[in-house]
C-alpha cells in the first residue's frame, strides 16, 4: 500500500521517553518451549514488555458504527524499522472523504493494562486510505483499506496502539469506539547494532486453518521482532479468504510486524498489496512497487522478492543488483538474507525452480547472500552451501532453506545431493532465526513446536 504519513515532534518524544522510564513495567518474555534454552545469549525483554495473557484482556469495544468497525489490523515497515512502525486495517465502510484514519501509539507499560491510558498519554496520528474494488462471482465488492505511517519513535522500544477512526476527548477513551483491540510492537535495534534478536520465518498456510488458530497464541509469545512470510498466505487471494487468514493470525500479527512477499495463490494480486504497507524501492518500475523490498534490523539486511513471474523476475535484476552490491558494500551489514515463494533449490513435489536460479542465482552469489528463503512446497528442507550449482569449499556459497510448511497441506520431503536435511509436510514447520553478533542460529520446528527438524549456524562472514 503506497501511503505515507510522516509527523515529527522532539517535545513529544521527550515526553513518551520520560514516560518509558516511569511506569514501564518489568518484562516478561514468554518463549516456545525449547527456544530460550538453546539461545541464552539473547537479551530477556526481546519480546514486548505486555504478557501474552494481555492479548484477552482488551477486547475491541463494540463499535458504534457498524461500518466503521476495524478489521484486520496488523503491522509492517515502510521505512526504518527502528524508528517507524505502519498500521493497517480494513473496514465496511467504503468512503474515503467520510472517515478518518488515526492510530495513536503509546511506550508500553502502563499502557498494556487498559486503552483509556493509552489514549491518556499517547500520540495521535492520521493516515489514508484506497478503496479497491474486485469481483466476486460477478458481484462488486468494495474493500477499503486503510494505513498509519507512525515515525520519530525510538529504537528497541516497546510500544502499544490502537487503530481507527474516533472524535478525541482529551484524556479519556473516545465517545467514537470505532477502534481496535490493543497492539503491541517493539521497533528494531539501529542499523548497524550487534544485539541480538529474532525473527520468525514461516510460508503457505493457505488459509486461516483451525491448526494455526491452535497454535496462533503460542507462536505470537515466541520472542521475535518480526515475522517474516514466503506466501501463499490464501487458497486464491479473495476477500473472504483474506478475512479468515487474518483472523487465525491475529495473536501474532497483534504483537509482531509481519513482511510478507506474494506467492502464487494470491491470485487477486491487487487484494494483497492493498492491504499490506510495504517499502516502495527506488529504482523498480512503477508496475512493481512492493514487489519487491529491502529493510534493514540492526546488522541483517532482508530482501524480499516477488518470483512468480519470469518476467518480472528479470524486471527485478537491475534494482537487486544494486541493492546486493550496497549491502554488501556496508559495514554496518554482517548479514544478507533473501527470501522470495518459489524455491531456488528443493527436491519436494515442485522441485527446483530454474526460473529463479537463472535470475537471481549469480547474483545472490555474487554479492555474499548468506541464507535464501523460499516456501511452495510444503515442507521442510536446507540445502549444503552452493556455489554454481555445485557444493561450495568450506567457507563460502549460499545456504537455502524450505520452510513452506506452515499448515498447508503436506508434501513428500525428497533428498537429492544438494539436500543436508529434509523433514515431510506432514509435521507442518516454522523456523526462528537468532541473529546473534557473529553467527545467524536457525532452529526449525515442527508446526506444533514439539519437535526440533533442523539446527544450523552460519558464522559471520569475513567481508
């Protein structure tokens, strides 16, 4: 979604700093079994200060408007992780002259254990919004869509917020209860910074299943700053669908920015990129804004890709040729991961995709990409380190990892001379990639977080 709202204020930074230290309260990080264990050098408050348990505690009120009752809210980055945040939200209500869209935003603590604090010391802020209109057997629909672009927040800070639209009563919960429920971010470490964190990295769900609604509270409580998703998010990309993923994610997409790349069952393409606020990169053809991206979370530059077509992935080489080569270039940046649906290199039920290793191959090689991560099929699988198709000598080529497993149905897992480990689709998976000051640790679980399918490390390369 190519929207932007910037507002800028030293005296109110000031203030939510001077709050922060006040009454926030102390943190509580709330791991999947198995994960703090094996990662004890990662700091103890990576996941936001408010507990888990505060995800039941503040409901969305009724809304006064039916129409104006917020759906779908989550979060994404347009801009610097670490000192922005953008919001997202959908709603019935179709005009773009007759409502508002504001988010206010507020430094976790008190603000977790009740939305009129929120309201009684955070930063209002409005954005836009587009109203799409698509064709469901034969029917009209409009989806409107709606973004806040939140800026001048501070770096590895914990924040809450609500998102909508509201007439503002000074110092108390708007009369308007057109708002959501409570959300929570923490924003990244500066570029550059060698604390550790994590991120999660998941594909093809197709769908909200019941298996995700399981499993949605436990994943959101694993610490990570982000969520990162290879596609494949729906069955065919309608808006129905888009309303059943969302609300089987939201513990997750509640707490966790989420940046996702398109993958080939979102077949209503422009459904998908009007309802996430994705980085628009200099240098892409207009047509391919949010196709592709780039952000930067402390020493770990992540790109994402758009590879469901040949020729948009050819579109794409000139930008990710410069985009690599200023990566690579930056001493701030230890570490390049890439992650695009189709898999480079898998020996499931798809297989290779020649397509991308003839496209972006070289060029992931050529410029010390270090991990590559794809889904569509729906399984697990890392690769050895290659370079030019072959097995790289030690020290050197890229490593890819499968992750499409993500309660989708299940594919076979193969094994071929490229493959170091595999695990069947029938375990469904995750993986939590702890990015730590002179390694990436990645841990691969089964869908259930009972069973540990992979642990590899990649050393942080000499460049």
């Amino acid at each position: 979604m190519r929207l932007t709202f910037f507002v800028t204020s030293l005296a109110w930074a000031a203030a939510v700093l001077a709050y922060a230290s006040a009454c926030r309260t102390p943190p509580v990080a709330i791991a999947d079994p198995g994960v703090a264990a094996t990662t004890p050098s990662l700091p103890g408050d990576i996941t936001p200060t408010c507990p888990i348990v505060s995800l039941g505690d503040e409901p969305a009120p009724v809304a006064s408007e039916p129409r104006q009752r917020v759906r779908n809210p989550h979060l994404t980055w347009q801009r610097d992780p670490a000192t922005t945040i953008s919001l997202t939200w959908t709603t019935d209500a179709a005009s773009t002259q007759g409502y508002v869209a504001k988010a206010i935003v507020a430094p976790a603590g008190q603000g977790c254990s009740g939305g009129e604090r929120v309201f009684a010391v955070g930063r209002s802020v409005v954005g836009s919004g587009q109203v799409l209109v698509t064709s469901v057997a034969g029917d009209r629909v409009q989806v409107p869509a709606w973004t806040v672009e939140i800026t001048d927040l501070q770096p590895a800070t914990d924040y809450v917020a609500r998102v909508g639209t509201w007439s503002d009563v000074p110092g108390k919960r708007p009369e308007l209860a057109n708002i959501s429920e409570l959300l929570h971010f923490r924003t990244a470490t500066t570029k550059g910074s060698r604390t550790p964190f994590q991120v999660i990295l998941a594909g093809d769900s197709r769908g909200g299943s019941d298996d995700i609604r399981k499993q949605a509270k436990r994943l959101a409580a694993i610490p990570a700053v982000a969520w990162f998703f290879n596609g494949d998010m729906t069955p065919r990309g309608n808006q129905d669908e888009w309303n059943e993923w969302f609300g089987a994610m939201a513990p997750i997409l509640h707490r966790h920015p989420l940046m996702p790349v398109q993958g080939n069952h979102e077949l209503q393409s422009e459904l998908y990129y009007s309802q996430f606020a994705l980085p628009v990169e200099p240098g892409l053809p207009t047509q391919l804004a949010e196709h592709s991206w780039s952000i930067d979370l402390g020493n770990v530059h992540f790109v994402g890709l758009d590879s469901n077509t040949s020729e948009g992935m050819a579109r794409q080489v000139p930008w990710l040729r410069n985009n690599l080569a200023k990566a690579q270039a930056d001493p701030d940046i230890d570490f390049t991961v890439c992650m695009m649906h189709h898999a480079p290199w898998s020996s499931s039920t798809h297989g290779n995709s020649e397509a991308v290793q003839t496209a972006w191959g070289p060029l992931f090689e050529q410029f010390g990409v270090d991990l590559v991560f794809s889904g569509h099929d729906h399984d697990y699988e890392r690769t050895i380190p290659l370079l030019g198709g072959k097995p790289a000598p030690a020290g050197q080529g890229v490593t890819y990892v499968v992750a499409g497993g993500f309660f989708a149905p299940a594919y076979e897992n193969g094994h071929e001379w490229f493959t170091a480990t595999s695990a069947h689709g029938d375990k469904h998976n995750y993986a939590v990639l702890a990015v730590l000051p002179q390694s990436l640790d990645l841990k691969a679980y089964s869908g259930d977080g009972s069973e540990q399918l992979d642990h590899f490390t990649l050393p942080r390369p000499g460049r």
